[in-house]
C-alpha cells in the first residue's frame, strides 16, 4: 500500500511535467505562426501547416486511448513524447509546406496523447477526496504554463533552429521525469458507442457551438500572431498580446462557469457569442493602441475559452449519464474539425482582406453561435444542471484528455 507521501510525490512530478509541457506547446503554438509567415508559404498551404496541428490532435481522440491500454502509461508518455520531440527535431531539417504539414500532424497527435496519458493517469493515482484539488492546481498550472509560454517569444530567435531545438529540449525534460515515476496504471474502462445522429438530436446548440468555437479558437492562435509579425509589430508586444488573451480566458473561467450552472446555458453562450463579436468588431474600428489592443485580448480571449466548455456541460445535461465519455469524444471531434476549418478558411480570407477580414470572420462564426443559441433557447424548454456542471478547459491544450478523466470518474 503507498503512502500519501509517496503519491502525493507522484501526483507532484506529474503535474509538473505536464507544466512543461505546456510552456513548450504555449509557445511553439505562437512560434509555429510567426514561422509559416517567415516561410512565405501561400494562403492555402499556410493554412494547411497551421490547421494539420489540430487535425492531429483530433485524430488522436479515436486511437490514442487504445494505445494506452495496449502498452501501459509510461511506455505510452514515452512513445507519444517521443514522437512529438522527432517530429519537432526534423522541422528545421526538412523545410516545406507539406512536410511541415505531416509534422505538425504528428505533434498535434503526440500532444493529445500526452495529455490523455498524464490525466488519466492522475485520475487513477489522486485520492477521491482530493480529486477536485488535484486538478485544480493541475488546470492552474496548465494556464499559467501556457501564458509563460507566450513570454518565450520575445526572445526567440525564430529564423534559426534554436526555437524547435528548446522545444525538443522541454519535452526530453518532461519524459525524463515522467519515466523515473513509479505508478500504478489505471484500469481499463470500456467506453459505450453513440449512434450518429443521437447527439446533435438532443443537444444541437452544443454541436454547433463546439464546432464554432473549434473554429474561432484555431483561427486566432494560428493567424493573429502571424499577422502582428507581419505589420512590424514587435515580438514582445506579440507575446504580451498572445499572453493577455490566454490569462483573460483563465480569469472568465471561474465567473462564468457559476453563472452557467445557474441559468440556461443557452442564454450564456448567446452572451459570450454576442460578446465575441462585438469586440472583435470594436477591435477593428478602435485605434490599436496597446490599452485598447491589451484590454480587448482579456475579452477574447476570456469569451473565446469559455465557449467549448459551457458547450460540453450543455450536452452532459441533454444526454444520459451512460453516455458522458462517448458524448465527450464525440464534441471532441467536431470541435476538432472546427479548428482545422479555422486557420484553412481564415488564411485565405486574411490573403485577401488582411486582418480585419479574419476578424470579420471569427465575429460572425461568434454571431450565428449567438444568434443558434439564443434562438433555441426561446423555443425549447432549458434541462435542469443535473448532468454534469461546468469544468475548466484550458485552450489549444485538453478539452480530450480532461473530458475523457472526468467521465470516467463519473462512470457507475
């Protein structure tokens, strides 16, 4: 029998890992936009390079968990970490659209593994009762992880291949001390199937809004920094941008996960669609000075990382509870395919109308999500918050991994 000591040691090397994991991806995610801008790739294959990520990412929703259960959690964080670390190393050594487009796949799909692996694996380890703790400092660190992440920019020498080698760097710590842990592996759980169809039936707000937000979200961590590069902006002033939006979205969490599990969530994502909009909108008219530019980043990104979660508890109460982690995977996809969508339809759009064209964009995929949301909240009656109640997602990191540990959880 293990000591509390001994897990809560565990439980610490863990979250810490993941924390560098997470400084890595917060700022590769911003490093790979100012990049592809460097390279001068078309519109088209831009996109394509800055979308792949999430097209790995998503794919990994459907095997990774199989992979786990096939070979064991540290061997699973050993092989997806290494993944992403080959991946990351043979960027700078194979220059191009469509290698960089395999690649970033490849990290994209190594990522998720890495978060699934490491947050069942804290599901398994954490202690019931201090289960809602544990991964409160973990979601704590993930934020804050992303947000120094974003720092990292303004030093970054992004022409050479410093920045891809301390990445590599960062993961080769994170599997170094993950794989010195000793841990017990979780116990295989069978995941139940959900027809097509079954979903979207009775929670159709909750589809659109995951595939919308999915699309807003890709869309403004892939193209907003490389655009703010190519106007002259200064790297640092990217970074503060880039950090302010992930900090603002760690500050909307709290307020507006109370408030979701006391109204209709309806209403609330009908609020933060309208909000969404209508500062991406001010942000085109208003001069682009760095209070108005800073301010505005806490609102969208504060709007922008409470839209996927508030959509998932909209489902959870609309589907039986023998349904959470089908319903979750399935949200996991289609938000997925949102953020492939994002970057692909925004590149091209950002070709032609520059920047206040993405904006435009990413406020009416904000708009029609208000506007579904609202409408349906006038005509159907709102469920009762018996479901499941809001959680904290961290963006561009693990609504999979964190869904899928809390239905476990959750599971008879």
């Amino acid at each position: 029998m293990r000591s509390k000591g001994f897990i809560r040691v565990q439980i610490g090397t863990l979250i810490a890992a993941t924390s560098v994991i997470q400084l890595a991806n917060g700022f590769y995610g911003t490093f790979i936009s100012l990049r592809v801008a460097i390279e001068s790739f078309d519109a088209i294959m831009a996109g394509l390079v800055l979308s792949s990520y999430f097209a790995g990412f998503t794919l990994a929703a459907l095997f990774c968990g199989r992979i786990i259960e096939r070979i064991g959690h540290i061997r699973a964080y050993a092989a997806f970490a290494g993944v992403v670390a080959s991946a990351t190393a043979c960027m700078p050594l194979w220059v191009g659209p469509l290698s960089w487009i395999i690649l970033r796949a490849i990290v994209g799909f190594g990522c998720a593994g890495i978060f699934v692996t490491t947050e069942s694996w804290l599901n398994a380890k954490a202690p019931r009762s201090e289960r809602g703790r544990v991964f409160s400092i973990y979601m704590v660190g993930t934020f804050l992880a992303l947000a120094i992440g974003q720092l990292l920019i303004g030093r970054a020498n992004i022409q050479t291949a410093a920045p891809f080698n301390a990445i590599v760097a960062l993961f080769a710590m994170a599997l170094v001390m993950v794989t010195t842990t000793r841990a017990e592996p979780p116990q295989a759980t069978a995941t139940e199937r959900l027809p097509y169809g079954q979903l979207s039936r009775a929670a159709p707000v909750a589809v659109v809004g995951c595939v919308l937000s999915g699309l807003i979200a890709g869309t403004f961590y892939s193209l907003v920094p490389a655009w703010m590069q190519d106007v002259g902006i200064e790297r640092g002033r990217i970074a503060l941008y880039m950090l302010v939006a992930v900090l603002g979205g760690f500050a909307f969490q709290i307020p507006i996960g109370w408030i979701s599990d006391r109204f209709d969530r309806r209403v609330v994502l009908a609020a933060l669609g309208l909000g969404f909009a209508g500062t991406a909108l001010a942000l085109v008219g208003l001069p682009h000075s760095l209070p108005v530019v800073a301010s505005t980043a806490v609102l969208l990104g504060g709007f922008m990382s409470t839209l996927y979660p508030v959509c998932v508890a909209h489902a959870h109460d609309r589907m039986p509870m023998d349904r959470v982690v089908a319903v979750s995977g399935r949200l996991i996809l289609v938000s997925g395919l949102g953020s492939v969508l994002g970057p692909l339809i925004g590149s091209s759009i950002m070709s032609r109308l520059d920047i206040d064209g993405v904006f435009y964009f990413m406020a009416a995929a904000a708009l029609l999500l208000g506007l579904v949301a609202g409408g349906r909240s006038l005509t159907t009656a709102p469920p009762q918050h018996l479901r499941r109640p809001f959680e904290i997602l961290a963006p561009q990191a693990a609504p999979l991994a964190h869904d899928t540990q809390r239905s476990l959880d959750e599971s008879p």
